[in-house]
C-alpha cells in the first residue's frame, strides 16, 4: 500500500463516524416527522374519514401492536446481520407506510400505514444507537450521542414545524408523499455509505 493509500484510508475511517452520525440523525427526523403528523392530525383525520374518534384509536394501537411485535425480533435480527441492511429494511416501511398513507382513502390503508410504520420503528430506533456506538472513537461516544439526540430534538421541533404547515395548505397526501420523498433519499444516502468491516 502506497503512502497516498494510507493517508486516504485514515481520513476515510476519520470521516466515517461522522458520516454514520449524519446518516442517523436524518433518519430520526423522519420518525419525528411522522409521529407528530399522526398526533397533530387526529382531528383531521377523524374528519377525512368521518370515522368516530373510538375507531381512529386503532390508527394508533396498530402503530403500537406494530412496533411491540416486531421490536424483540428487530434486536435479535441486529446481533445477526449487518445493521445497515436491518436499517434500510426499516426506511423502505417507513416509504410503504407513506405511500400507502398519501394514496388511500380508506380506514384501512390508514391503519395498514400506521402498522407499517410500528415495524419501521422497530426496525430503526435501536439500529440508530448501535450504528453511533459501533462507529464513534471511543473518545467521541457520549459527544456522539449528545449531538445525535441535539439534533433529533430539533429535527423534531422542524419536522413539527414543517408536516404542520405543509398538511394545513397542500393536505395529508403531500404530507406522507414528501415524508416518503425524504426517507427515499435517506435510503440513497444510507446505501452509499460503506459499512465498516471487522
């Protein structure tokens, strides 16, 4: 290996913890977009689909039977496979669920988009972690941790921010439609970047 090779492996194994940090956050902020979306919008969608507010719980109870189910076997799953195709798993549900959200008219495709979004939270949340720990210098973790939960905080506040503005003037359909636009890109982002080998 050339000195030029060395030089260049190091300040790629430098940038790559940074790398996996950013990869992180966006994906976090798109969680936080579409869980506030889901909880701003109950009246709103309690009126889109003219169903009793009793009925519109089970949008929220197959977000959580969802992600309890699926959430055990997400862990396991973690500890056998690489964590970035677990992740990618988890973002293209999180697509699914967005799509089906932006084009159904129907109870049921809002519960099915809601379920999928559980098994995406399964699948991602403990991902996020792992993916920090196992990719920050030893000496940056707790800073690692620090800026990714900074920067969820504040990605949700203008993820918030954003799903509120756009669904008052374009509605639900552009909402989840760009929501599914954002983690389409994550997943593009997610898959240029190289896995660290043992």
């Amino acid at each position: 290996m050339s000195d030029i090779e060395i030089v260049e492996a190091k300040a790629a194994n430098e940038a790559r913890p940074f790398m996996v940090l950013f990869a992180a956050m966006t994906g976090i902020m798109l969680v936080s977009l579409d869980v506030s979306v889901v909880n701003v919008a109950v009246e709103s969608l309690q009126s889109s689909f003219h169903v009793p507010l009793e009925e519109l719980q089970w949008v929220l109870n197959a977000y959580t039977l969802s992600y309890a189910t699926f959430l055990l076997s997400a862990g396991a799953l973690s500890d056998r496979m690489r964590p970035r195709s677990i992740l990618m798993v988890g973002i293209a549900l999180l697509i699914a669920g967005n799509l089906v959200l932006a084009e159904t008219g129907s109870f049921a495709g809002l519960v099915l988009g809601t379920a999928l979004w559980g098994a995406h939270m399964a699948l991602t949340q403990g991902i996020f972690s792992r993916m920090i720990a196992d990719s920050a210098p030893e000496q940056l973790r707790a800073t690692s941790f620090g800026a990714f939960w900074f920067v969820s905080g504040i990605g949700g506040l203008l993820a918030s921010l954003g799903a509120g503005w756009l669904w008052d003037r374009e509605g639900a359909s552009a909402t989840f439609l760009t929501s599914a636009i954002v983690a389409a890109v994550a997943l593009a982002m997610l898959s240029l970047l190289e896995e660290k080998t043992a």
